[in-house]
C-alpha cells in the first residue's frame, strides 16, 4: 500500500498549507481548512456557482505584502455529490501545488 504524499500549496515564497490529506477534484487539490495558515487568508466578497458542487466563496491571500486576490476557494455548503470537500480550500491563479 502507497503512503499519503505531503501537498504543499506555495504562493510569494511561503507555504500557504500543507497536508497530507487533500481531496483532488476536476485536478484542484482541496485542503483541510486547519492544514490552510489562516495568517494568509483575508475574506472576500467574491463568489461563484458550479452546477454540480454549489457556490463557491473565496479568500484573498496577502503574504507579505504582496496579495493575490481571490486566489483562494472553498465550498461551505456544497451540493451533495460534491461533499467530500465540504470547509477544504483550494487555490489558483499563481500558487503552486507541490507533491
């Protein structure tokens, strides 16, 4: 049996999370929201819907000084086929995911 790789989301430098437990779906890897450094999270006002995983708010990260706005997504209420990554987060436009 395979062990669990450790993920590592990396944006300006420094690791935004880290764990070994991400749920990868449509090839984004989702983060427990506690493996997520919460000193890099700002609240955003921004949301999205999926038809199939519900809507999406997200979370600006501000490393620093340097912010990435809305860089950062998650589903607190996601429709039941997309459960598994109900409260993890996810990240895009310039933070690297390294397994």
């Amino acid at each position: 049996m395979k062990g669990k790789n450790m993920v590592r989301a990396i944006w300006n430098g420094k690791v935004i999370a880290e764990s070994e437990d991400t749920v990868v779906v449509e090839g984004n890897h989702y983060f427990p929201r506690e493996a997520v450094n919460p000193l890099y999270l700002k609240d955003s006002d921004m949301y999205s819907a999926c038809p199939w995983k519900g809507q999406a708010s997200y979370h600006t990260l501000e490393v620093d000084g340097q912010v990435n706005v809305d860089a950062a997504w998650y589903y607190s209420d996601p429709k039941k086929r997309a459960a598994p990554i109900k409260d993890r987060i996810a990240f895009w436009r310039g933070v690297r995911i390294e397994n």
